[in-house]
C-alpha cells in the first residue's frame, strides 16, 4: 500500500478556540483518500505567572499538553503543514515563532521546500488582526519556499466566515464564543483544500 501523504497541523491555543480549529482542519484532511492528518501543539513560551489559571483554561490545557509536541523531523516528515495560532496583537503566538526560529538547518537544506503550506487563526474581535496573524503565520513558509495553498472563496462558508487568506474564528471579548457553522465548515474545507492540492503535487514530485 502506498505511504499516505501527511498533513501536519501545527497549533498553539490557551482558551481552546483555535485547537478547535486545528481539529476541524484535521477533520477535513481525513476526507481526502490517500491522506492522514498528524496533529502537534507547539511548546508555550510565556511565562506561567501571566496566564490566569482559571476552570476553563485547565480544561483546555488537560486536552492540548496530551498532544505531542510539534518536531523539526515531524515538519520535515510531512508533504503539506497547516499552522494555526490565536491572535497576540496581530501575529502568531512566541511558542509558534519559536518553533520556526529552530528551522534554520532545515532551511539550509531546503528540507521544507515545496511543501504545501497554509494556515488559521483565533482572534477575541472579527477585526482584531486575523488576516494578518494569517500573514504572519504564512511569512515562514514563504520564506522555506514552501508552497502556499489559501482558501480562496472555495467553499461558500468563506463568504460568510474566514478570509479567503485562510480559515478563522472570533471568540468574543470574554473569548466564550465557540465557532460557529460557518467557521467550521471553512475550517474542514481549509484541511480538505490542503490535503487535495498536497495530494496532487505528491503524484509527480520533482527534487530540488
Ligand atoms: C497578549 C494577548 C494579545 C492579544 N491580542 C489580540 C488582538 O490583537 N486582537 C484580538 O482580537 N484578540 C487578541 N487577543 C485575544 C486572543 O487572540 C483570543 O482570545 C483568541 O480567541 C484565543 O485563542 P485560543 O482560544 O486558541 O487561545 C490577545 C490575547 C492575548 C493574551
């Protein structure tokens, strides 16, 4: 049987909105034949003292510090990688970055070359930075010459959720919001979108 091809989902999360998110994108991989969806957390940077441990964030942090952490062999490893953070004023979390700031040997090697690449994001208002932590999130990949693969208007949910530059969710100023339809279809078809297109390109691939 042929190896099928792997989508990573790389996410980080606090309140649980955008694990959410990364597990609706996990479920639209699942969809396209010949694919498997490997889901990671990054590793949380800041420093415990600020993060309220309330009820709901130990709830959250029981079911994200289960999932393993994301490797550099576990980027190398997979044909297309989904990233997905919340929003911190604007761009992706410092455990998120820090996770691409130790891809520097991989990026001499141009082992992410070509890889198929995208992403989402979790922001507390509709406008408070979500297509530019999608940016930001991008900015990487780009960077590894990977290959960025945007939803785009693909599915009618992204006329009325996300962006086009990839799938989003709002979760309110007490951050108790939950997605709503829309934002988890554009979440499932953001995964399903990779995975075809990562899908397609692993039939003829070329070396570098
Ligand atoms: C330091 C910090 C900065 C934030 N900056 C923004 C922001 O610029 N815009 C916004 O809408 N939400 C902002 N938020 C809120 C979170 O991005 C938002 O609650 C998100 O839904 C959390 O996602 P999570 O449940 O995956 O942790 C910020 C939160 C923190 C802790």
């Amino acid at each position: 049987m042929a190896k099928p091809v792997q989508v990573l989902i790389v996410f980080d999360t606090r309140l649980g909105h955008t694990m959410n998110l990364a597990f609706q994108v996990a479920h639209g991989v699942k969809m396209v034949e010949g694919c498997e969806a490997v889901t990671r957390r990054v590793v949380a940077q800041e420093p415990e003292s600020i993060i309220p441990r309330d009820e709901d964030y130990e709830r959250v942090r029981a079911q994200f510090e289960p999932i393993e952490a994301c490797s550099l062999a576990d980027l190398e490893a997979a044909e297309a990688i989904v990233t997905g953070s919340p929003t911190r004023f604007g761009v992706m979390t410092h455990g998120m970055k820090a996770l691409w700031d130790a891809t520097g040997e991989l990026w001499q090697r141009k082992a992410l070359y070509g890889k198929v690449g995208s992403a989402f994001c979790s922001t507390s208002t509709p406008h408070g930075g979500q297509e530019m932590t999608i940016w930001s999130l991008l900015l990487p990949m780009m960077h590894h010459g990977m290959l960025i693969c945007p939803p785009g208007y693909g599915d009618p949910s992204y006329f009325k959720a996300a962006s086009p530059y990839g799938a989003t969710q709002w979760s309110g100023p007490d951050s108790d919001r939950d997605m709503g339809p829309n934002e988890e279809q554009a979440a499932i078809f953001l995964g399903r979108r990779v995975a075809e297109v990562a899908r397609q390109l692993s039939l003829a691939p070329v070396a570098h």
